[in-house]
C-alpha cells in the first residue's frame, strides 16, 4: 500500500500545480486535519483543506516535493515551495516537511506541516528518525 500512496500523492502534487485543486483533494478523507506549521490553528475537513489550497494572496504557488519516504501508512515529504504575491510580485522560495497520513482505504486523514528547520520534529511525526 506504501508506493500506491506514493504514487497517489505524487499525482495530487501533480494537479496542485496546475491549479487543479478539486482533483488534488480527492484523496482526502472527507474529515482530514490540516495541521500548517508554526503555531497556527490546526483546521479539519476536506472543504476547509481545498480552500486552502487556492488562497488569494499568491499569483502562482508550486510544491515540488524533493523526496518522498514511506513509513508504514504515513509518508515523509521534504518540498520546496515557490509563491509569487499577487499584488506586490515579491517571490518567495522556501523548503518545508509534511507528514502526510492515509487510512486503510487509501485516502489522506491527516496532513501535518513543519518549517524547514523542524526536521526532527517532521521526523517524529512519521515515525522515523534520522
């Protein structure tokens, strides 16, 4: 089940990027939790996460993720993230980790955020350690 979840989270990646944000939450459970990182208020379900996902204050936003590592019905992503503000044009660039939880059923449950500078803490959520 580990590279079909791979493989399904690539794509939702995939679909993200090109602004295809109904089909990049498809495969989410209906009462995920979104967990963004830092000390932000954590949020749940699949409407709320896909409102998310197209906020008005970017122009354009990528999430390529640089390695993928699957932990038993979690999966470790390092990404890179590049966003343009929509009226100043400032880009910005930046790394960050996200746990990403799935169920038995395949759909995500759970999505948790860290800053780039939270590794270890990235790793203990997906039950891993360096």
């Amino acid at each position: 089940m580990s590279q079909e979840n791979v493989d399904k989270l690539r794509r939702a990646y995939e679909f993200f990027n090109r602004g295809e944000f109904d089909a990049a939450v498809a495969i989410a459970h209906s009462d995920v939790e979104f967990f963004p990182p830092g000390d932000q208020a954590p949020f749940r379900g699949a409407e709320r996460f896909r409102a998310w996902m197209e906020p008005d204050a970017f122009e354009s936003q990528v999430f390529e993720p640089l390695e993928l590592t699957a932990a038993g019905n979690k999966i470790l992503v390092h990404q890179n993230t590049k966003v343009r503000g929509a009226g100043s044009g400032i880009e910005l660039e930046l790394r960050s980790w996200t746990v990403w939880t799935f169920d038995d059923e395949g759909l995500i449950t759970r999505v948790e955020n860290f800053w780039a500078h939270d590794k270890a803490k990235a790793l203990e959520a997906a039950g891993l350690s360096e």
